[in-house]
C-alpha cells in the first residue's frame, strides 16, 4: 500500500490551515490524540510529555499504544502514527467501543453502502474485496469494482464463510448510519461472534454533521490521510456555505417540507436525508412530533396520511433508489416519474400545498445517501427553496466536482445520467 510522502505531509497542514472551526467542533477519537482536539500532530506528542512531566493531565486518548497505561511508549507509537509507520491502530467506533486494527489494511470487505463510496474517495479501491450487495448494475458508477463478489450487509443474510475465505484484514460493516443506533450493537455483537476476530469498521459514513470526524478516521485506518483532507476541505467549503446562509433563517419562514422513502416512511431531521432539508433552510414537519433527544431522531418515522395532510407540507421531495435504473446508469426518467405520479394521485393527499402547486420533486438516492453526497442533494433544494440566497451556487458544477474529483469517472453531468425529477433545467 502507498504510504504518506512529504507531499502528502505537505497538503494536509495546508488543507486544516483552512479548515472551518464550526465543521470540526468534535474529538478525533483515535488513540493518541492526547490532547483530545480534532487533529493528529505534534501538539499531542507535546502534551503527552507533559503528561509524564505531570504538567498536562492524562487523557484517555493518550494512551496511544492502548496497553492501559501512559509511558515512552505512546510517545513511540504516536511517532510512529504521524509517520505512517504504526503496526496498529485504535480507534473507537459509531459504538463508542474500541477497535484495533493490525496496519496495514490490504484487504476489505465493505458491506456498508456509502463506506464503499467513501473508500473510493480515499483512493483505496483497490483494496476491496467484496461487497455487501449486488453492484453489477452500477458498471458506469463503479467500473471494474462493479463485478465483485457480494457477500451481504446484515447478519440475516451474510455470508459469513465466504468472508472469512476472503481473508480480510479488516470488514467495514453497514453500520455507517446514525440510525444504526437503535439495535445496530447487537447486530454488531453478531458480526464479531461469526467473523472470528476479524477488526469491524463501523463509522457513519452517512450524516453529514459528523462526516468529517468519521473521514478523517478512516483516513488513518486506510494511510490515506492525506486523500482524506482532500475530500474533507471541499466538503466542508459547501456545508459551511449552505449553514451559515440558512441557520438565520426564522423557523416561521422556512419552507416545510418532508422526505419520503416510501409511502409515509419519513427521514427525521437527524437522519442523513434529514439533514439535507435542515441544511438547506427547509423545515421538516416531523420535527413537530419527533426531537434530538429521542432515539428514532437519526432514523425514519412511519407516519399517517392524517398527519401529512395536517402538516401541510410546501414541499414533498421523494428519494428514489434506481441502482440500474437511473442513476448514471441511464438517462430515462421513468421510475423518478412514476415515484412522482405515486405522491400526486393519493387522493389523501389532493389538498396538501405540495400536491396542488406541483411541487413535490424525486432525487436519486446516490445525490442523498451519504459519502459526500449530501452535499450534492442540499445544493438542488437549497437552490430551491432560496434561488436569491443561492444565486452563486450551481448543483450540476458540484456534482460534477465530486465526479471528477472523488469518483474519477468519465461522466457529464449535464447530458448524462437520471438524477432530479422535474429535470433541473425546469425548475
């Protein structure tokens, strides 16, 4: 595997000399980080002598070889981390529980949806093995990754044998959401009795308010810190745009809105799709019946059409899976227009304000999803709901940038593809 130059060293003080303070307001949670800030550097080696010194107070961080004590060595280890020389890391996962893993990581299994996005951002495809799910339809998105094995992405239909003769060095779950909170642990606690020690990733790969921590700890996973910068600073430069502009905004004069899954099944405002209609200055209706505090806030809500018709949405966007059939895959619309002919004709529905002034709209789940792509799904409805606020911010040039960036494929956005329905270019 590739391992860090000057170069890279290089890049990475200059992209977090950039970084926005408000989107890095987290503790990077690996081992070593000391002083409990959101980076790795020479800082922490600084307050681990102080530690030692008894100047500095001991953090749980700081016990960067993970032995159960501060000494010389985390001082050794840390060292070694900075340099891309360490023989293992520990990180703490979506759990809040400890992982080691033995460094490097040549072989991955990657059963979460977005990680296997997220590990192609980094550059490090090449080191994936298989798959949770079928992708030989994705051949245009994901060329030569498409046609590798799928060995399932939930303990009810893993296939647990055919991973293990795989020999990974380390399976990336689909544990990347926060709505993996809620039963996610067992769920966990099956994958480690079935995979024989085997080190688990479970990060979130999915909402976009803690992206960059989970980014940034991959990156160390995989020695591609400095792809991980890389990806975090153009990230970063929209989420901040589209917050600081919204977050003024009066609750009153938010346009409201809901985003469906299927028929009544909901993504609160914590969710990755959530946090799209919160980015881009809307108001979720559930958020009147579900709040931060409760479990299911990361997740989705089955709700009743009474509810719906109630709440009165301006607004009512439909996230349409199309794997092969739409997508990148095809430039044909049907299945975006059907999602949309299904919202309009619920006579339930016929009153509602999104329904009468035609407004409800269907994105592709791969602008919605995760790994980045949320960025690209709050650029369309931000656009939407503000086109003054957002007059310098064009969704098709973002889309593009993380094509031609991150996905390193041949593909035009403007010609090509089934991504919004209406097609942008009728809004």
């Amino acid at each position: 595997m590739e391992r860090r130059s000057c170069f890279d060293w290089i890049l990475i003080s200059l992209v977090l000399t950039s970084f926005s303070a408000d989107a890095a307001d987290f503790v990077l949670e690996i081992y070593g980080n000391a002083n409990m800030d959101d980076l790795l550097n020479d800082d922490d080696l600084q307050y681990l002598e102080g530690i030692m010194s008894g100047t500095n107070d001991a953090t749980k961080l700081a016990d960067a070889n993970f032995d159960g004590k501060i000494d010389g060595s985390d001082t050794e280890q840390l060292q070694k981390i900075l340099d891309g020389t360490e023989e293992k890391l520990t990180f703490v996962d979506i759990f809040g529980e400890n992982v080691t893993v033995n460094k490097p990581i040549k072989r991955l299994v990657n059963m979460g949806y977005s990680g296997v996005e997220m590990t192609r951002i980094l550059d490090a495809e090449d080191i994936l093995v298989a798959y949770g799910q079928d992708r030989t339809k994705q051949i245009t998105f994901l060329p030569e990754l498409a046609e590798l094995p799928f060995v399932g992405n939930s303990p009810s239909n893993c296939d647990f044998e055919k991973i293990i003769s795989l020999n990974p060095d380390a399976v990336q779950t689909n544990l990347e959401r926060a709505s993996a909170l809620i039963g996610g642990l067992d769920q966990k606690r099956i994958f480690e009795k079935n995979l024989n020690g085997i080190p688990l990733i479970c990060l979130n790969m999915r909402e976009q308010d803690t992206l960059v921590k989970n980014v940034r700890t991959y990156g160390y996973i995989l020695d591609k810190e400095a792809e991980a910068e890389r990806f975090i600073d153009w990230d970063s430069k929209y989420y901040d745009i589209f917050t600081s502009r919204t977050k003024s905004i009066p609750e009153e004069e938010r346009p409201t809105c809901v985003f469906e899954y299927t028929p009544y099944s909901c993504y609160a405002s914590g969710s990755n799709l959530g946090q799209i209609i919160t980015m881009a200055g809307g108001k979720n209706i559930l958020d009147d019946v579900i709040g931060p505090n409760d479990p299911k806030y990361g997740a989705m809500l089955e709700v009743q059409p009474e509810f719906v018709t109630k709440e009165n949405p301006k607004y009512i966007f439909v996230g349409v899976e199309s794997y092969g059939d739409g997508g990148y895959e095809t430039n044909d619309l049907t299945k975006m227009i059907a999602s949309k002919e299904q919202v309009m004709n619920r006579t339930e529905l016929a009153n509602v304000d999104a329904v009468k002034n035609d407004d409800v709209y269907c994105l592709d789940y791969l602008l919605l999803l995760g790994a980045g792509n949320n960025i690209i799904g709050t650029a369309y409805l931000a656009k939407l709901f503000y086109p003054d606020l957002f007059q310098d911010i064009d969704p098709e040039a973002i889309h593009q940038e993380y094509v031609d960036n991150f996905c390193r494929i041949d593909f035009d956005i403007k010609n090509q593809g089934a991504f919004v329905y209406p097609e942008y270019k009728n809004w």
